[in-house]
C-alpha cells in the first residue's frame, strides 16, 4: 500500500514503535501529510464553491483549512512530546501528545461554530446556487483523498498507539461524510425548487462541532487517570505470575505518563520461607521482562505470605467462603493470621469494586459473618479499590 510506503521511505527502523525517536518520525510524516493534503483540498474545494456558488462547499474549504491548522498542532505536539526528561518534568513530556489532540479538538470546534454562523445567514437569506461538473469532480476526489488520510492516520495511530493521530483519522472520517452531504446538496440543487445549500452547509456545521467534543472526551479521559487497557493489565498478571517462586498479585497500579512512557508498581506475594536473595532476584527478572515485553518500567514489592501452614490456609477458604456468601464481587489478599490465648485475629485487605454501593458495609457484614461462625474468630479488614 501506499501509506506502507511512505512509512518505509521517511521512518528509519519503521518497525521499532516503541522508540521516541520512531514516534517522532511517524508523528511528523503523518503532521506533514495532513498539511499538504489538507491545503491542497482547502484550495479545490474554494474553487469549487466559488464556481458552483455554494456556501456549503466554501464552508467546507474552510473545514479542510482549520484541518491543516490541526495538523500542524498535531506535528507540534509530537516535536515536543520527545523532548527528554529534564528536572522539572523527570517522567518525561509525553502527555503533550494528549494536549496537541486537544488543541486539535479546539480548532474544529471554532471552525464549527463559525461554519454554523455562516449557514444561519444563508437560511434566513437563501440563495440559488449553480451545479457545477468540475465542482463535483472535486468534491469526489476529496472524499477519495480524505477516506486514505482516514485509514493513513488510523494505521499509524494505532501503531504507535497516538490518541492523537486517531483523532486525526477520525476527523478525516467525518469529513468524507461532511463532503458527501456538500455534494449531495449541489445534486438536489438541480431538482428542488428551493436551496438547501444553508442546511446542508448546517449539517457539516454540527458534524464538525460534534467531531471536536468526541476528541476532547477522548483526550481528557488518560489526562484525568483513566482505566489501563485491560489486555495491557492481563498481560502484566499473567507475566509475573508465570514465575516461580510468586503465588499472588495485588495492588497494581498503572501510570501513564503518555505514549511509551508507562510505569507500573504492584504487590508480588512471594512464600515466606522462601531465601529473600532468591525472592529479590526472580523481582529483578520479573522487572526486566515487563520493560522488555510491555515498554513499561516497574517498581514490585514483595509481600511475604504463609503458603505452608494447614491452619492458615484453612482460614483463608473460611474467610473467602463467608466473604461470597456476602458479596461475590468482592475479593481479598494479604491474609495473614494472628493467633492468641483467646482470640484469633484475621488480617486481610477487602477490595471492594468501583461503584459499590457501601464497601465499608460489605465489611462490617464480613467481620460479622467470621464471628458468628466462630466466636473466637475476628476479621481484621482494611477496605480498599482497584485501580485497574
């Protein structure tokens, strides 16, 4: 394919996506394209309004012009997400690529209102316009071209996983259907007696004004902390628990400071009568594997559980037992016990989901229930949520 080629002729080791410098280079040929394609169409389409005297196609001239200003804030953006850590910033400049996407979502959304503006006028003041053959011409060579900027920009976002490149091919997306509706208005002209060149020039309007509020949704949720990608997470789980020597983990938390710059800390349960130096070092290759695998640097800390004792892994099936009778959608980790002259204690973290109605009061139930099924038993919970 074309794109494929490109690629291969501008991105030096187009393979490599998890370097920064790879990035940029995709990231500047991808805000290089959208200029020159975006221009030249912004300069067709213009011709074309103006001979067919149609505002909807000089409205969307200008839509392909405030695309190429996207472009170019997209191409910023990259320039500046690789710029290296410094003492201010030591996680790095990453989450530039969210505010360049943003910055995008802005420019569509003012070229939306001011398309809107004009497309009121033109209702309340409507006026014929002319079909033109070389106007339809280039409005259906736009849509060709906008539907390969569409699948260029999604091929490349999704390579380099870029929320800003995605929010370019679906801009181009939308735009393919904002062009439709202009042309499909030049057609009608031809039969309708009156001119619906100010409502169809409306429609592109709130396409354009929807298509930037999708972006900023999309954009603000991973500046705000969003959910890891759940394959991201399972992959992680199913790397550390692969190792000898780890039985459970817990407390995995996910930090994305932008695209290649993720960093993880969890809980590794590791047996307690297993030698520290041997636990250390199955960390160690643990942390090695996940930067090598995932691109993500790791910090684990180690929790020491009894894996041995009879009594202790009876308790456990007892707490986990009563704990679903009271609420499946809760689980537990860290059970430790402590055993006295009268009573024995039992220690555990209760992870409640997102979203549940009362995890303090799930646990009050659970002490409750490890009681009254032996009275000299007490539940000992610390309440918390997963943030994965």
């Amino acid at each position: 394919m074309f794109s494929d080629a490109l690629c291969r002729r501008f991105v030096k080791d187009s393979d490599r996506t998890d370097d920064p410098k790879v990035r940029l280079a995709y990231g500047r040929l991808a805000g290089i394209v959208g200029i020159v394609c975006n221009l030249l169409l912004c300069g067709f389409k213009l011709l074309a309004g103006i001979l067919a005297g149609s505002l909807a196609m000089i409205a969307d001239a200008f839509n392909n012009l405030s695309d190429a200003g996207s472009s170019i804030v997209t191409l910023i953006g990259f320039k500046l997400a690789g710029a290296p850590a410094d003492d201010d910033h030591p996680f790095g400049h990453g989450r530039m690529e969210y505010l360049s996407a943003m910055g995008v979502a802005v420019l569509i959304i003012l070229a939306g209102f001011e398309l809107a503006t004009t497309a009121i006028d033109k209702m309340i003041h409507p006026a014929a316009s002319s079909f033109s053959l070389i106007a339809a011409i280039i409005l259906a060579v736009s849509i060709g071209v906008k539907l390969w900027m569409a699948v260029f920009n999604r091929r490349i976002g999704k390579r380099i996983h870029s929320d800003a490149l995605c929010a370019a091919a679906l801009d181009s997306r939308n735009d393919v259907i904002c062009t439709g509706l202009v042309l499909a208005s030049s057609v009608l002209g031809l039969w309708l007696p009156v001119s619906v060149d100010g409502y169809m020039g409306m429609a592109v309007a709130l396409f354009v004004i929807w298509s930037g509020f999708t972006v900023i949704k999309d954009t603000v949720s991973p500046l705000l902390g969003q959910a890891p990608d759940p394959g991201l997470v399972q992959g992680i789980q199913q790397t550390v628990l692969s190792y000898e020597g780890v039985v459970g983990i817990h407390d995995l938390i996910v930090h994305d400071y932008g695209p290649g710059r993720v960093f993880v800390s969890l809980h590794a349960e590791v047996p307690e009568d297993q030698p520290i130096s041997k636990s250390h070092d199955v960390i160690d290759n643990i942390e090695m594997e996940l930067q090598e695998k995932f691109n993500i640097l790791s910090c684990i800390h180690m929790d020491p559980v009894d894996t041995d004792n009879p009594e202790t892994l009876r308790l456990k099936e007892v707490a986990i037992r009563l704990m679903n009778e009271v609420d499946e959608s809760l689980t537990l980790h860290d059970f430790r016990v402590v055993t006295g002259d009268t009573h024995t204690n039992l220690l555990f973290d209760l992870v409640v989901p997102h979203g549940h109605p009362d995890g303090q009061g799930a646990a009050a139930r659970l002490r409750d229930a490890v009681h009254t099924h032996d009275p000299k038993l007490y539940a000992v919970i610390k309440v918390e949520h997963s943030y994965t």
